[in-house]
C-alpha cells in the first residue's frame, strides 16, 4: 500500500510543481525596475514599447481610437474593461523560433523550426504568449498580447493601465478568426505592450525562477505526503 501511496505522491507533487512554475509570473517581480516613459521620451527616439506609461502617452478607450493608429508608430496605452483568453499562443519575438536536439553537450540532426502559433488551453508554454481579447470602454473588443501579470490583474477585476503598446500587424489563425467572430472583435491589427528588449535579457533568468519554484514545490509537497502517510500508515500497518 505504501509503495502505491508513494507513486500516486509523486505524481501529485510533480502535479503541483508544474501548476507553480507555470503559474508564477516572474516579470511581475522585477517590472518594478522598468523606466516610466512619456511623449519626451519617444521624442528622443527612444524605444518606449512595454514601459510603464508617463506623461504625454495617449491612453485610449475605443476600438475607433485603436484603428486610427499607425502600426509600429503610434504608441498608446488603456484600461481594458474586461479580457478574454484565446487559447491561441504565438511565438515570443524574443525566442530563437529553432530547436536542436542535444547530446553529451553537443547539437546534433537538423534545426527544428518551432509553430509560429498554436491553440491550447494550457497555460504551459514558456516560449509562446497568448493572445487575449481586451475589451475597451466603448464595449468593443481588439486582440493583444500583453505581460501575464497585467492579463492575470484583468481577469480578477483589478483596474489596470497597461504597459505603452503599439498596433502591430498579426497572422489571423483560423481559431482565432472565430473567437474574434464570436465577440465581434477588431481584426486588422493587434495590440502589442511587450518590451523585447527588457524580455530578451530576462528569459533565462525567469525560466530558472520558475524551475527553482518548481523544484521547491516538489520537495515540499513529496516530503508532507511522506510525513502524512508515514501518520495514516505506522509502520506494518500497510502492506
């Protein structure tokens, strides 16, 4: 019995670490050392993409605003009503979209190029964003990828300026084409507040702090199953 019990802990604790490291949003914790950006800054042709919004950055409120934008010029920010999930993800810009398989340290066969897209309901991909539905003032939905952190605070209600976006043209899946049916969504362009830059010299780092996470949970949990069933069961009493 306890050598079952003690599988059936093990898929469990991998279980939980899994849901941790997936679920922690490390960009949440280190954001806060970000530069606030304004219209001073895009003046001086710097890249305000993904920064936090300062003075001068239009914050806009209605898909009409949304469809006057110039793509990868203007740059805006909002305070989305509500959001939807997609379950379609599209390739980090910021990820090497190519794979190699490793042996003993070294590459080996051909690269592998990774699906610029792919749908799922999982929310377990490290190299892909996905893209949401933000719905704005007017009512009126227009598709976004946008920092976890900022898409987890909407969902729970939270009252959230979003990070400077800019209009970005997108590859219109035919998952995606429905779901934008379905809510009546903008479709020539997408909103995208991602600073590449910031992200690119930060992936590894947050990769390993969701691992460290993981690994955490799992001691954590596999050792309270231990002493739990170590309680349930003494020793002899379960064969």
């Amino acid at each position: 019995m306890k050598k079952i019990l003690s599988y059936i802990s093990l898929i469990l604790a991998m279980i939980a670490a899994v849901f941790a490291a997936f679920r922690l949003n490390p960009d949440g914790l280190l954001r806060g050392k970000q530069e606030v950006m304004g219209l001073k800054d895009i003046e001086a042709g710097k890249d305000v993409t993904g920064h936090p919004a300062g003075e001068g950055i239009p914050c806009i409120s209605s898909v009409a605003e949304f469809d006057q934008l110039f793509s990868g010029t203007d740059h805006v920010t909002m305070k989305p009503v509500s959001i939807v999930p997609t379950g379609v993800w599209h390739i980090k810009s910021w990820v090497n979209p190519y794979s190699q398989r490793r042996y003993k340290g070294r590459a080996v066969g051909a690269k592998k190029k990774k699906p610029e897209v792919i749908v799922s309901k999982l929310e377990i991909h490290m190299d892909y964003n996905q893209y949401y539905l933000l719905e704005l003032e007017d009512g009126k939905y227009i598709p976004a990828e946008i920092p976890e952190p900022d898409a987890d605070a909407i969902k729970k209600g939270k009252d959230v300026t979003l990070p400077i976006g800019e209009k970005r043209t997108f590859s219109m899946t035919e998952h995606l084409r429905q779901i934008c049916g379905k809510y009546g969504a903008y479709t020539d362009g997408v909103f995208f507040a991602f600073d590449e830059e910031w992200y690119d010299s930060m992936e590894l780092f947050m990769v390993l702090m969701r691992l460290g996470l993981g690994a955490v949970v799992f001691l954590a949990m596999g050792i309270c199953f231990i002493l739990l069933w170590d309680k349930v069961f003494p020793d002899g009493d379960a064969q």
